[in-house]
C-alpha cells in the first residue's frame, strides 16, 4: 500500500458504511447554498468559487469531450471561460492532445484544466494509475493539472477503493495535480457523500440536471458536500439533449442548463458542445440564469417519463443474470441517439468489456427498468455499433 496513506483510516471508513456516511440522514443540511459559496460578477460574467479550491470560475464552463475543432476551445477561452475538462480516455486520447498543442502557448495561470483517469477495473494498481495519468500530461504538455479525478465510480466502495484514491493523493503531494475530485454517472448521491466522508476529496463533479429521478436525495448529498467546502461541478445538465431518439423533439438546452445552475450549491458546469452557436448560448446563460416562464415550461418538469434519458438509478443491473452493465449501455445509446457522437457511442460501449453479441442468449428480458425502457432492443441496437471497424466511425 501506498506510504501516504493511513490505513487505519481506510479500515475506519469501512466500518463506518454500514451505518451510512457521517453526514447522510443527519437532517442538518439542506439544499440551501452553502455559506461557502460566493457568488460574484466580472465583466457581465457571473462567478462562483469552486468550494476550499479557491478557485473562481465562471458558472459555465467548457466540456471539451466531444469538440475536434480547436477553435471552439480557443472561442470559449477567449469569451471568458477558464475552466476546461477533459480526460484520459476522451477521443482514445486526441481530446488531451489537442488541448496540449492549443494550450502550450498561453500562460499557465490563464486557465485551469481538470482530466480524468477511468476507475472501470478495480484491479487497477496504484501504479498502473499514476501511468496512466502521466501520459494524459505528457499529451496535455503540462507539468501539472488543477483537478485530477477518479472517473465514473459508482459506488461508496470504488470512491474509497485505496489503490486508486492513494494514487490520487500521492499525486496531489508531489504538486502533479493540485485537487482531487470524483466524477460520476450513476448512483450519484452515494458516491458524492463517499466522497465527503473520505476527508480527502476537494471536488466532486455529478450529472445532474432536470430529468433525473433522484433529485431530493442528489440536492440533499451535494449541499452536504458543498457545506464540507467540497467544489461541485455539474455535467450531463442538457440531459440528453433529445426528448426522442428520432431528435425530432430537442430539449431546450439553454433552459436545462439555467435550470441546474440555479442551485447555488452547484459552481459551474461543464456543458459539452460540439458547435460555435451552442457555445454562444452557453456565453448568453454565462451572464444571466434567469429563467422565463416559457422556458420553464419547455422543461416539462411535470411529464412521467425521463425521454432517452438513463437515471443511472441501477434498479436494473441485479435484475440481469448476465450481470450486463445496463445504465453505461443506455448512456451509450444516448450519446448515439441525443448527440449523434457514434464515436464516443463506440468508445463507451468499449470499456465495457463486453463478449460476443449482448443479450445474445436470453430469449426474454428479466429487467424492468424504472422508465419503462425496452432494456434489451436498446441494448441490441446500440450494441451493433461494435461490430462497425472504428474508422468508420468518426
Ligand atoms: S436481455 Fe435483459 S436479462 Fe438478458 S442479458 Fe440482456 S439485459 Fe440482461
Ligand atoms: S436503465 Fe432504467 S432502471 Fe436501469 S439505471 Fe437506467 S433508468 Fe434506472
């Protein structure tokens, strides 16, 4: 085990799941903003600070995830952005290496950047995780990054696995990275109060947006880790961008992010964007998250069903003898229905280590998903995707 660690802490924090986290159910925090956070305007820009970071931010910023044309990143930077995220596995790595040649010739201190290394593999070693975060530098060309998360767990004992949240603390120590964070997709309050407990995480970085089903418990859970001084940074705010997988029916994206940003407990947003005008609506909410009554009706808070929008509840995944991981597969068929990214579509479906055809040997579905989803016709037409050569796929 790593030497910075204390593992009596480790030991302690187990103990301690049983009984839930130290600051779940304990009824003294709620979804009022935290006294940390401030909320401030520069240029027409209104900024809050990223909890005990100190960082100051705009309350949007850009998710580089999905742009391949650097002069996107170039435009938000130059409108008042300073906060970009990316991650190790983003573009099979040609997200972090555009961000190294477009950013190599501007002051380090003109903006900060956050990356992330994948969690999927609990056999992962301290050291495979410092390797592989060492490459995502050597592609940025920076010698150290601002936040450097753990990517995606989903549960409160892969946010405490020690391998992983030892490396991320031994990274920390050597100045490679100066905050430490969590991101995730699913089970969302759980893994943020795990964060908290820890003691250790700066920043947790949550989806979060209108459409979800968890949302009492997930604003409960992030007023708790603002109020321990944790950063709160929001992603998947346009929750899917599409009410239908047609995309005859967008969802009003401007409004959602509005929407996620008038929880003060959140600091900014990293909204992804693939084009020059969703960028300049993103520049609008940047300076004014005031909603109009029409565009809280084009959320259509009071409708049933989440649209293509997977909660990430995981009431499914025990349901499925094959142990399929049905919340990351829906995430998929997202990014290929609501975005249109077959790239990122693929990419997702790849990490999942999945065999041969999914679903290939039941003959009738055992999961009933919350929303109603036809889990198994989702899960064989996204699946196809696999079986197309990458290059085919841009
Ligand atoms: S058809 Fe349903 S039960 Fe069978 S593997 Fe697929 S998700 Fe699991
Ligand atoms: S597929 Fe349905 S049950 Fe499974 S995580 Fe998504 S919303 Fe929940």
């Amino acid at each position: 085990m790593d030497k910075s660690l204390d593992r009596r802490k480790f030991l302690k924090l187990s103990a301690a799941g049983a009984a839930g986290s130290i600051l779940a159910g304990s009824g003294t925090l709620h979804a009022s903003p935290s006294p940390l956070t401030k909320t401030t305007a520069s240029n027409g820009i209104i900024h809050r600070t990223l909890g005990r970071t100190g960082m100051k931010v705009p309350v949007v910023n850009l998710g580089v995830m999905r742009v391949d044309n650097p002069r996107i990143v170039t435009m938000a930077l130059d409108g008042g952005m300073t906060f970009l995220d990316t991650a190790h596995g983003y573009q099979n790595g040609r997200n972090e290496e555009m961000l190294g040649e477009l950013l190599k010739d501007r002051p380090r201190d003109s903006f900060y950047l956050a990356t992330k290394v994948s969690a999927r593999g609990a056999d992962m070693s301290t050291e495979e995780f410092i390797s592989t975060f060492e490459i995502s530098l050597e592609r940025l060309k920076l010698d150290y990054v601002d936040i450097l998360y753990l990517h995606g767990p989903s549960s409160r004992e892969a946010v405490l696995q020690e391998e992983h949240l030892g490396a991320l603390i031994k990274l920390r120590e050597q100045g490679r990275t100066r905050f430490i964070g969590v991101t995730t997709h699913s089970n969302e309050p759980e893994v943020i109060r795990a964060a908290v407990e820890s003691g250790e995480y700066d920043v947790v970085c949550p989806a979060y947006n209108f459409n979800m089903g968890n949302l009492p418990d997930l604003k409960d859970a992030i007023a708790e880790a603002a109020g321990a001084g944790l950063g709160v940074i929001v992603m998947k705010t346009m929750a899917g961008a599409y009410w239908d997988r047609e995309r005859q029916d967008p969802i009003n994206t401007r409004a959602a992010l509005k929407w996620a940003l008038q929880n003060e407990n959140i600091h900014t947003s990293i909204p992804g964007v693939t084009a020059f005008h969703e960028l300049e609506d993103n520049f609008e909410v940047m300076k004014d998250i005031s909603m109009t009554p029409g565009e809280i009706g084009d959320l259509r808070l009071d409708r049933a069903d989440t649209g293509m929008y997977c909660l990430g509840c995981e009431k499914c995944t025990a349901q499925c003898p094959q142990k399929m991981p049905v919340p990351d597969i829906m995430r998929s068929y997202m990014y290929a229905y609501g975005y249109r990214d077959l790239s990122l579509a693929r990419a997702t479906m790849d990490t999942l280590g999945l065999n041969g055809p999914a679903c290939e040997s039941c003959n009738s579905c055992a999961v009933k998903c919350t929303q109603g989803f036809d889990v198994a016709g989702k899960i064989r037409d996204i699946d196809r995707i696999r079986q197309v050569p990458s290059e085919f796929i841009s």
